[in-house]
C-alpha cells in the first residue's frame, strides 16, 4: 500500500508540474516573441503616451493590441497582471518530485556506483543527498555570481553567455561523475531550472515591483530593474528547450548509460540553445537558417557518439563446476548464491536468462512486485515469464550491458550473469 500511496502522489505531483511548466513556459516563450514583434507605433497619440512598441494580432475570433511603453503610462492600473506563481509552482512541484523519487531513495536512484571517483562511488545515501542539494544551490550562486561580476550593467551580455555555457559544460561533466546517470541528467536540468526560477525570484519580480512602485510615486524607474530583467528573461528562454529535453531523457537509457554521456548532455543543451536562438530571431523578422541547422547537426554528432557498437557473437564460456555449484536439469549451473554461469555446451539459453531475471530483475519487474519500492513494474516492463522476456529481449541485453540495471546494481548481479546475458542471442 505504501509503494501504491508513493506511485499515486507520483503521478498527482507530476501532473501538477508538467501543468504548472506548460503554463509558465508558454508565457514566457509567448512574451519574448511579443517583445522582439512589436514595431514602433504608427498613430502620433500612441507616440505621445509613451508606447514604445505594438503589435496587434487576431485569435480565437478576436483582435488584439498589444502595446509596450518606454515609460510610465498615463494611468497604470491596481489590477496589472503578474507573471510568477507560474514559474513558482514549476520548480516548487519539480522539487517534490525530486523529493519524493530521488532523495528518499538516495543510494538507489543517487549513488553512481561506477564512478571513476572512489569518494562518489562511496557515498552512503545521506552523503548523495547533501551532494545533490549542494549541487543544485551552487548551481544558482555560481550563475548568479557570473552574471553580477561579468555583466553587472548588461553591456557584456555576449561573454556572460560564454561564460554560462563552459559553465554548463561543466555542470554537465560533474554530474555524470558523481550521480548516476538518470540523476545526473536530471539534476543539470534542475541547475537550469532552479537559475530560471531563481531569476524570476531575485531579480524580475523585485525589479518589475520597484518600477511600478516608482511610478505610482511618480518618480521614474531605474533602467537598470528594466535591463536586468530582461537579461535574465533572455537567460530563462534559451534554458527552455535543453531543461525540457533533460528532463524527458530519464526515459531514454541510451541517453545517460553512455561512457561519455556528459558529451551527449552538451550537445543536446547546445542544440536546443541555438534551434531556440532561431525563433527568438524569427519573432524579430530575422530568418536565420544556420541556427536551427547547426541544432540538428549536433543532434546527429549525439546520435553518432551514442550509437551502440557492433559486437562479435561470442559463446559463454563453459562452466567449471565446484562443490557449491548446483546444475538444473537442462544443464544449466548455478552457483549457491544463485548465479547463472553457463549451460553444458556453452550456448546461453532462454531458461538461463529466466533464471537471471527471476534472482536479480523479477523483484521489481514483474505483475506484482515484491519489492517495496514499486507498486507495479517499473515502465510497465514485466520479466516474470519467457515470454514477456523474449518481448524485451533488445532492452534487455542493452541496459544490462550498460550497467544501468540493475538500479544501482542492489540485486547484485555479477559479471558472468551481465557476459551470460551479452552472450544470449535473444531468442
């Protein structure tokens, strides 16, 4: 019930966050093509409020006008529309998320195993969390400091934007040396969600508040308030697309199992930086190709980096039996800690791969699972039959291969079992 109760609140909060995003990011992806469409003011009465810019569009059966004033308005109103809870709720919901998946079951979703680095490999779950809320906090104070010192009056934006990017490369190199793959995916996404939610936080609400609070007094606004947040609203949105698809990649094994998936990270944030600089450009009236082809071009260096090479077909060894071995009726041995090795001939069969699952998998991945942790099989993937493992036979021998299952390794599947299963032919 427990494992249920876990799996529902799951679902609730991602519902809300998925919900929450789509508002938030559609606002804002919205605003920022207002802001680079609008043209300058053709009537001399719209000059002489102060109207900067306007655009007038047509949608669900209506016109609209929008118009941006360089100053303040004549007659502002009580009634201004603030964009906020939005962003809010986003990361707020994205945070409990995280709570309730990652950081209440550290050691198995957290802790990378396989790092080269003998300190993360080694860390207890306590010592994955602490690491991953230090990462994300210093995350936002490392961002928010390079803005401050390298472009503190908005005239250096362009090596603020260097700086942030080797800044994400490497967050993104990090990640995947210290957390397990999936985290580490997730959490350079959250690095870059909690700088937007952060930025919306710090810096364009306080700022927007103080120039409102200028005008009804009559004073008028520091430009600052109005360049700054607009630098970090420039931020936000070429976050968007890299953030999304970090996001989605936890469904992809092939995306953060690969030896170099750091690299695959960058390129995909790269590429989502520069498909959105196109639409930030086209909303301006600039229609500049390079952009979105430079994108997809290195999509395509992922794709080829991630590709799984070929491998030579290749018989288990047979096995040398000891007194602890057992050997089944089919030939198969199987060592008293329940490892399968072999069969008698060598050939890897579909009964050896069953017995595989059955000790290491099936716990989880099965019509009711046994473990705690899960209501229902992970992904609705189910291995307690031959036949339901013949359907996942491709999938299987990937993650396996890779290392990604078993999740931090806590059935203890052993070499010869992960040889046995590379060795099987699928059949």
């Amino acid at each position: 019930m427990e494992a249920y109760l876990l799996d529902f609140g799951n679902l609730l909060i991602r519902w809300l966050h998925v919900i929450a995003a789509i508002a938030w990011l559609g606002e804002s992806i919205y605003f920022v093509m207002l802001d680079n469409g609008l043209k300058p003011p053709k009537g001399e009465a719209c000059k002489k409020k102060g109207v900067f810019g306007e655009m007038w569009a047509v949608h669900g059966g209506g016109f609209y006008h929008n118009q941006k004033y360089a100053s303040s308005p004549e007659d502002l109103p009580d009634d201004l529309h603030w964009s906020f809870w939005k962003a809010y709720t986003t990361w707020l919901s994205g945070f409990g998320l995280f709570t309730l998946l990652y950081l209440t079951k550290p050691s198995f979703y957290l802790v990378n195993r396989n790092s080269p680095w003998e300190w993360a490999a080694n860390m207890t779950g306590t010592q994955a969390n602490i690491a991953a809320l230090a990462f994300l906090l210093l995350g936002w104070v490392i961002y928010n400091e390079l803005c401050k010192r390298i472009s503190p009056n908005m005239t250096r934006d362009g090596i603020l934007s260097v700086a942030v990017a080797v800044m994400m490369v490497v967050v993104a190199y990090l990640s995947t040396h210290i957390f397990s793959g999936r985290a580490a995916f997730l959490l350079t996404g959250a690095v870059m969600a909690t700088a937007m939610s952060a930025n919306v936080f710090f810096w364009i609400i306080p700022g927007q508040r103080r120039m409102v609070n200028a005008m009804k007094a009559g004073n008028k606004p520091n430009p600052i308030d109005g360049l700054r947040g607009k630098q970090r609203s420039v931020h936000n949105t070429y976050f968007t697309l890299p953030v999304v698809l970090l996001m989605l990649s936890n469904h992809y094994a092939f995306t953060f199992t690969h030896s170099l998936s750091w690299v695959i990270m960058v390129l995909f944030i790269f590429a989502g930086a520069l498909i959105r600089q196109y639409f930030v450009l086209m909303h301006g009236g600039k229609i500049r190709p390079g952009y979105p082809i430079a994108g997809v071009a290195l999509i395509l260096v992922a794709v080829w980096i991630g590709a799984p090479t070929a491998k030579k077909t290749v018989q288990a060894p047979a096995p040398a039996q000891t007194q602890s071995s057992v050997v089944a009726t089919d030939g198969t041995v199987v060592e008293a800690a329940g490892t399968v090795v072999a069969d008698a001939a060598g050939d890897v069969t579909l009964a050896q791969v069953e017995t595989v699952m059955n000790n290491r998998c099936v716990e989880c991945h099965a019509a009711a699972p046994t473990s705690t942790m899960f209501a229902a099989a992970p992904l609705g993937i189910v291995l307690d039959s031959q036949q339901e493992i013949l359907l996942q036979a491709a999938h299987i021998k990937q993650v396996v291969a890779n290392k990604y299952m078993p999740l931090g390794n806590l059935t203890q599947m052993t070499d010869e079992e992960r040889e046995l299963i590379a060795a099987w032919n699928g059949q």
